[in-house]
C-alpha cells in the first residue's frame, strides 16, 4: 500500500520536527500538520523562520525546504483528516491535574477527541498511527471509538512511539537508533505496519525498523523513558554522595561507563532531569502497575523521581546553607531555564523549583537564558500556585544582558547547560558581583580550578 497523504494532529515539539523530517526524506507525501491552536499554525506558517514556535537546530532549514511544497501547517483539521490514508496522533498527553489518576495518569482528553473527530469525519479506510506516548492498552480505546463512532469505513491502529530528544530532534530523527511499529496480527495489521514502515525506509535501513504487537510497542515507550531516566537519577544519587567523600562524579561515570554492559550516555550529574516527558512517563508507568495490583513495581519506578526531587530540593537548599543560611533580599543570578541546551522548552525544567524554593526563602532571582523569553518564565512560576502572579513578578525579573545580570549579584547559578555559558569572560563577571562571589553549578559546565582562581567560590554538583 502506498502512502501519498499524510495528516499530522499536533503541532508541537513531537508533530512540527517529525512531520518536517518526513516532507524532506519523502518528496512525493504530502504532509499536512494540523492543530486547534491558530496562534500555533501562524507561527509554523510565518515567513520569518525564526519565528517558528519550536526551536531546534536543523529545523528551520528543513522547513523553509518543504513548507508549502509538500509539508503545510493548517487549522482545516477536519479537510486533512478527510484527505490522508494516514493519520498520526501527536497531540499532548500531559498528567492528570483532576479526578482519578490524578497527579500520575495521563489525560487522555486530547487523544479521545482526535479520535472521535477522526470518525466522525472519515469516509475512506485509515491508518491512525499512535504518536503521542500513551499508556499501554489504549490502542483498544482508540479503536473502539472509532469502530462505534465511525461511517462504517475500516480503521487500522498502529503504535509509533517517537523517541527523539528536544535539541537534537532532527538529528535523532534522521539517524534513529530505532524506529518502533506495533500493530495487529492480522494480514490488515501487517499491511499497516508495511506501510508505515515503507515511509521510514525512505532514509532509513529496515533493520532499524522494529515491527512488535502494539502493546509492547505501547509499553516500550514508557520504559525506554522510565530506564533513561533512571540512569540520572543513579548517578545523581552518587553526586550526593561524591560531595561527602571527595570522590568525584565526573570520574566515577567515566569509571563505570568504560564497562561496556553499562555504557557512558546518560551518566552525565545534574540538578535534575526535567522536560515533558521523563517525569510524566514514569508517573504513568507507575500508575499502571497499581492498577494492575504490582505495588513493588510501581514502588520502585517511583523511587527514580523521589531521587529527582531530591536532587532538585538539595542544590537549592545547598544555595541557601552557603549563603550564612539566608538568601532573603539577596540577588540570585540563574543562567540557564530551559531544561536543557538548545531548546526553548521549559516543560518540567530543574530551573523552575529551585526558583520556587529560593522565593519562598525571598531571594531576588534574575534569570538570563538565550532562548526562554519572559511571558514563559512567569506562566511557569505562576502555573505551580505557591504564590500570587504579582509577587513572582516583583521578586523575579527576566534580562537580556547575562554580564548586566550579574552586577552586585550574591551567586550565580548555572541551571541549564549552554555553551555560551562557558565562553563567558567569568573574570569580567567576577568583578560585577559581590564579593565573596558564588557559583553553584548545577550542569558541571566549569572547570573548577579556573573559577576558584579567578577568586569565586565555587560548587559544582558532585564534587567536593
Ligand atoms: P506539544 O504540547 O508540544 O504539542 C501538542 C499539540 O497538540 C499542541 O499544539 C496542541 O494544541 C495540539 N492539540 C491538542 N489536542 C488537540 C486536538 N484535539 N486537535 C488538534 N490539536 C490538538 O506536545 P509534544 O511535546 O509535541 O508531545 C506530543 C506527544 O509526544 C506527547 O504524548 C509526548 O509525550 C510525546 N513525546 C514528546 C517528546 C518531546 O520531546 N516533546 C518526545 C517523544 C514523545
Ligand atoms: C527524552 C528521551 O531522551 C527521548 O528519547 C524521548 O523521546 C523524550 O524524552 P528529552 O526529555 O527531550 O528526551 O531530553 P533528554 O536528553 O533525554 O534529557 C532529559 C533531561 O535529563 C534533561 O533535563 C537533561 O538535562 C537531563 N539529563 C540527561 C541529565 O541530567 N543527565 C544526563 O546524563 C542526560
């Protein structure tokens, strides 16, 4: 069967870059994202492309390639959804915030809309293709909705979970370590799968492209995520430890990494892992295991985030001890509030609750980060509720002038990791603040024996 339209519900971080990798590998698809946001597709459709709504390196290039040729951003959900032999779903699935599940489940809302839309609006057989992570048996949801809802036409369900990073999307798009189809085990199924399978091999060789049942697929994205994050949690623990025995953490990853049956990616100590995913997806994970009665399961995958919290709350309250035990009226520099470098995504970001601890200790934050504008810093304070809009506005400000930020600043604190940060001219900077002049690196970006000999005071997480 082959694919010459494809619809794209969701226009975010996971449909724009995907979508956009699929238009430029496959010429001859016509790729139509769509999403319910208007102020969203505007941005994707801007003719300064520096405008688009999510930053990512590569991306924009790709766009300019393909936008209007054969990839298109669009609010006509219902005239794409008529138009495609493929739909993927790749709408938000964020945690509950109200009734059952709520605090760990995820809100199937979006999903269950896409899916009734899509049958109401349906006359010819699709393929809807699972994009948004989603717990473990939902496909059958899916289905069933469509099946009593639908115009009688055939409705195939795929799982193709998508396992890019934020900041390197479209390179992990484009050299995927793997790409996952769960499907049917019928020949409809397989043909399904084949098909979709058929996109991807335009760039990629087909034994990266695994074919599965489409719960395990369903499940596997959960636990890559959940087995990720974990190994951060691991070695953040060891930071903690590190800082009380002179060991260092930096050396006990390369140590333990140089085995080749525990590898050296993800070993890397930080203030915390943050972003969309990690947190949401274990917290799913362990709301499932409950369900089904597995209570040492959902326990110790649980545990990944009590460790996460953890080492949030320590670098925060490491901030406060070091400062005489009071950071009130004290000018708190944070560089860094995205959740990692290169990206403008603060979903989850380590930045966000450290600022919300030091506030309830009264400091005066300032936050610089190279791509985060300020609207966004504030919704993520004002979102958590801990206090009123007006006062994180009069305690927190948002600069342009990361060297400006710094004068008559009591400590700075490096919070996401980039590179900028580490080409700044740290004597200029030491100069500017207060004396003694602190840094807290939470991203380990600084060498140690250069800061202290300019004169600061410096900690760096995992090291004494
Ligand atoms: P996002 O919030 O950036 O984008 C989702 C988009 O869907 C939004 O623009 C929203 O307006 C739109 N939307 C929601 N409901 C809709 C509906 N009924 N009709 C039309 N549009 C609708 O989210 P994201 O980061 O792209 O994540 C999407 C999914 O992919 C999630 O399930 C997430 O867990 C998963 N995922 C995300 C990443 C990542 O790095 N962000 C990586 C892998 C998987
Ligand atoms: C993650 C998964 O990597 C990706 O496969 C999945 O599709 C979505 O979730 P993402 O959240 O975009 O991707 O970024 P990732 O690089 O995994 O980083 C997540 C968080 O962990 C960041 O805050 C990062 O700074 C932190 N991290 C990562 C560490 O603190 N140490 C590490 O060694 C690696």
């Amino acid at each position: 069967m082959k694919i010459t339209k494809i619809c794209c519900i969701g226009a975010g971080y996971v449909g724009g870059p995907t979508m956009s990798v699929i238009a430029s590998q496959c010429p001859e698809i016509q790729v139509t994202v769509v999403d319910l946001s208007k102020e969203r597709i505007d941005l994707w459709n801007h003719s300064d492309l520096d405008k688009l709504p999510v930053y990512e390196p590569g991306l924009k290039e790709l766009v300019e390639k393909t936008r209007g040729k054969n990839l298109f951003f669009s609010t006509e959900i219902d005239k794409a959804i008529d138009e495609a032999e493929m739909i993927f779903i790749s709408v938000n699935t964020p945690t509950k915030t109200y009734g059952k599940g709520k605090g760990q489940a995820a809100d199937l809302k979006n999903i269950e809309l896409c899916a009734r839309n899509i049958a109401k609006v349906a006359k010819t057989n699709k393929i809807v293709v699972e994009k948004s992570t989603l717990p473990v048996r939902t496909a059958s949801a899916i289905k069933s909705i469509l099946d009593n809802t639908g115009n009688g036409v055939d409705f195939e369900i795929l799982s193709n979970p998508e396992f890019l990073a934020e900041g390197t999307a479209i390179d992990d798009l484009l050299n995927a370590d793997r790409v996952l189809i769960g499907g049917a085990e019928t020949e409809k199924g397989q043909t399904a799968k084949d098909a979709l399978a058929g996109i991807y091999q335009h760039w990629l060789p087909k034994d990266r492209i695994l074919q599965t049942n489409v719960w395990s697929s369903e499940l596997s994205k959960l636990v890559a995520n959940a087995f990720l994050a974990q190994r951060v949690s691991s070695i953040n623990s060891i930071s903690a430890l590190c800082e009380k025995t002179d060991a260092n953490v930096a050396e006990v990853s390369r140590a333990i990494g140089y085995d080749s049956r525990i590898g050296a990616k993800f070993l890397n100590s930080s203030v915390g892992f943050g972003g969309s995913c990690f947190q949401k997806d274990i917290l799913n994970l362990v709301y499932i295991a409950q369900s089904y009665g597995l209570q040492e399961v959902a326990d110790y995958w649980e545990q990944v985030i009590i460790m996460n919290d953890y080492q949030k709350r320590r670098f925060a309250e490491n901030i406060v001890t070091t400062l005489y035990n009071t950071v009130s009226g004290k000018k708190i520099v944070f560089y860094g509030w995205a959740f990692k470098k290169d990206t403008n995504d603060t979903r989850e970001s380590a930045a966000i609750y450290v600022a919300d601890a030091l506030l309830d200790e009264k400091a005066e934050i300032v936050i610089y980060d190279p791509k985060v504008p300020e609207s966004q810093v504030y919704e993520d304070l004002d979102y958590l509720g801990t206090r009123s809009p007006e006062e994180n506005r009069r305690l927190l400000k948002v600069v342009n002038d990361p060297l400006k930020a710094s004068e008559e600043a009591h400590a700075i604190a490096i919070l996401t990791e980039w590179d900028e940060f580490k080409n700044y001219d740290w004597k200029i900077i030491y100069d500017k603040m207060l004396k003694p002049a602190f840094v807290f690196d939470g991203r380990r970006l600084l060498e140690k024996d250069t800061m202290q000999e300019i004169g600061f005071e410096y900690y760096k997480i995992g090291q004494s």
